[in-house]
C-alpha cells in the first residue's frame, strides 16, 4: 500500500503543471465555499446574539398557563412573587443576568401626532447588560432611578416627531380592561438593528408600566446566560430551580421564539448546500479531467503493469491514490488560502455591508471560520476528488495488455 502511494506522488510529479493547475482549482473552490460559510456562521451569529439581547434573551419565564391565557386573561397569568424568583436564578452558576418584563401597547401622542406604540417596562439597573446591542442615536439609556423616563425607537421619533426632553403620553387599557395613560420624558434615542422594531419601540422604568396596567406583578422574567453555546447545559437548572419554588412556571428558550431567526437560518443553509453541490462538481470535472488525461497518457505503462503481474485492482488502486492525494493536495492548499483570506478580511477591517431587509443600518462583515466548517470543506474537496477518480481508474485496470504494449 506504501509502495503503491509512494508510486502515485511520483505520478502526480511527472506532469507538474497540470497537478499544480488542478491543486489550485481545488483550493479556490474549497476557498470559496468556506468563506461563504464562514460570512453565514458570522451573520447568524450576529443575528442570533442581537436577537437575544435586545429582544428575547437566552429564556424566557412565565406563570403556568401564560401563553393559552395571556390573551382572555392577562391578569390571571402574572408572576407576583418576581423578586424570590429572581434572586433563585442569580444563584445558577453561568446565569449572568436576570430582569423581568412587564409589555403593553398603546396609542402614543407628543406633539400633536399619535402612533401606535409597542412598550416595555424594564428594571433600570438589571436592564443594564441587556441593552448592549442597544445603539444610543441621542441622548442616554435608561439608569437606576428613573421613575417617568423613556427611552424610544430612531423611526418612532421621527414619527411622533419628538426628541430628547419632549414629553409623551401613552393611552392604554388597564388589566381590567380599564382606560389608563401615563407620562413620559424622552432621555434617550435608540436603534435596536430592526427598523420595524425601531418603529413602535419604547422602553420605560416596571414600576410605570405597572401604573398603566394597575398591577403588581410582571409579565415574564428574563434570563441571559455567559455563553449561548452553554445554553443546553444551563437549561436544566434553571428548570431544577423553578420546581423547587412553591409557584407554578413555564419557560421558553430564545429559538422557540425567534421565528425570524429561524427562517434566515433555513434560507442561508439551503443556499449554502447548493454551494457546497456546485463546487464538488466543480472539484470532480477538474480531477476527472487530470485523471483522464493521466490515464490515456500511461496506457502502455499500464498495460505494461499488467504484463509483469500487476493485478487489475492494484492498477485501479494506484490511480485511486492520486486522485485522492491530489484531494489532499487541494483541500490543505484551500485549508490555507480560506485562512488566508479570513485573516486579510479581518485586517482590513471587514467587509462593508448595506443594511439588510427590515433593518436600519449597514454592518462590517467578517469571515468566522470554524474547525467544524474547515473540516466539512476538505472533506467535500477529497471526497469529490475520490470520487472522480473512479471511473478513470476503472478504465485503467480493464485496459487489453496487448493492445497497450503497442503504444509503448
């Protein structure tokens, strides 16, 4: 097996330039199949983290029966005892962060113009960690203190056409379905990436959200995590925690709710096995050509082979060996041209990028390359390698002896 290896480097060598041709095929396409995945792997996880911290968090709390009742009975469905709870999971090693929420939406009016406004009622100070994809457009986020302070969406302002210091009113209904309104000073202009999240987006102390549902309790309790990828192990204890304490829970984890997220992730990754599919036909027409060629050029050494004993599998086997070394050729060489590429990218400080559909703002796109998507690749370049090489080695090994020691 060795001898027949080493046999097949040598082949390789014989005709340098078309080895070499072939080699750098494969690696460009290798290449580009891997900086594509890797410009996915880094929306995703973009996408996937802005999710989570300006919007969802890694899970979600909520009273038993919340999301059957929340609609016919909101206030059946609240969580009342939110500080117990919160300081239970602020013991989970890996939770770093908790915070409750307390939602309702209403007609907004500043200066004449009403809109319709979607609000959150949110701690202050356990607020702090979750509005780090929150881009600050004017003014301030909210602190620890404020009591009638809000902080509102780049399009909502521009809407309601009203900026830092302008007051706005919020009329809602009540839990008990009651006709409510409460006041707010604008302190702050965000943009959350969403421009249809921008649109209807306010943020405002609990404690005044809580005035204009006329309740106590909160809607549901938020919980974010060091690490998403520890999400699986983390999930667990937090459910440990829950059972244990004498209310009844229900939770949600980020992708059940994300559906956004999901549907991205199903588009990229259809687009990328058509990728992957084009370049292994693209890897195999160029070794099959290599391999023919190969072939037709060492029929009389072929046939001379199988003159001296070769036998018609070792014949096949030798060819087999080179279209699979020159896979190996070619997905170390993409190996380090994505590598490559990767790190020129991230040098040069990205690649700039307009705003996607729905969202308010461009972005510096990197390539994040992985291990797992490294290893998928070569796999891809030496499999299609292979699996070209078959039929030209086949050829090879059913070659008539006679026939080739004529054209020695």
């Amino acid at each position: 097996m060795l001898d027949l290896a080493y046999i097949s480097a040598l082949n390789i060598l014989r005709n340098a330039r078309r080895s070499v041709i072939t080699v750098l095929s494969i690696a460009v396409g290798y290449a580009a199949l891997c900086c594509f995945g890797a410009f996915i792997n880094f929306t995703f996880e973009g996408l996937r983290e802005t999710t989570i911290r300006t919007q969802l968090g890694h899970m979600q709390i909520y009273a038993e029966g919340f999301w059957e009742r929340h609609v016919s009975e909101p206030g059946e469905v609240m969580i009342h005892d939110v500080a117990a709870l919160e300081e239970a999971l602020e013991e989970i090693e890996g939770v770093s962060s908790v915070t409750h929420r307390l939602t309702f939406s209403g007609v907004g009016t500043a200066g004449g113009s009403s809109v319709s406004m979607s609000v959150i009622g949110v701690d202050p100070f356990r607020e702090l960690e979750f509005a780090d994809f929150e881009i600050v457009v004017e003014g301030r986020n909210l602190l620890p203190g404020d009591e009638d302070k809000g902080v509102v969406g780049s399009e909502l302002a521009k809407g309601i056409d009203a900026g830092i210091g302008d007051w706005v009113t919020v009329l809602t209904t009540s839990l008990d379905g009651l006709i409510n309104a409460v006041d707010f000073q604008i302190v702050g202009i965000v943009r959350t990436g969403s421009s249809e999240y921008d649109s209807v987006f306010v943020k405002v102390p609990a404690d005044l959200a809580r005035v204009a549902l006329d309740t106590d309790a909160v809607e549901r309790v938020i919980v974010l995590i060091d690490d998403t990828d520890r999400l699986d192990e983390i999930a667990p204890r937090v459910h440990a925690v829950l059972e244990a304490l004498p209310e009844a829970y229900e939770t949600r984890d980020w992708l059940e709710l994300a559906g956004f997220y999901e549907a991205v992730v199903n588009l990229y990754t259809g687009l990328f096995r058509i990728f992957a599919g084009i370049v292994a036909v693209v890897v195999m027409f160029s070794v099959a050509n290599t391999m023919t060629m190969a072939v037709f050029e060492r029929t009389g050494e072929s046939g001379a082979l199988r003159a001296i004993g070769a036998t018609q599998g070792t014949t096949m086997r030798m060819f087999l060996y080179e279209g699979l070394l020159i896979g190996v050729l070619g997905g170390a060489a993409g190996v380090a041209l994505s590598m490559a590429i990767s790190w020129g990218v991230e040098i040069s400080g990205g690649i700039e990028m307009p705003p996607p559909p729905s969202m308010s703002q461009g972005y510096q796109a990197y390539f994040l390359m992985t291990p797992e998507l490294l290893a998928m690749g070569f796999a891809i370049s030496v499999a299609a390698a292979l699996a070209s090489s078959i039929y030209p080695a086949w050829a090879a090994s059913r070659v008539n002896i006679v026939e080739a020691l004529q054209k020695q």
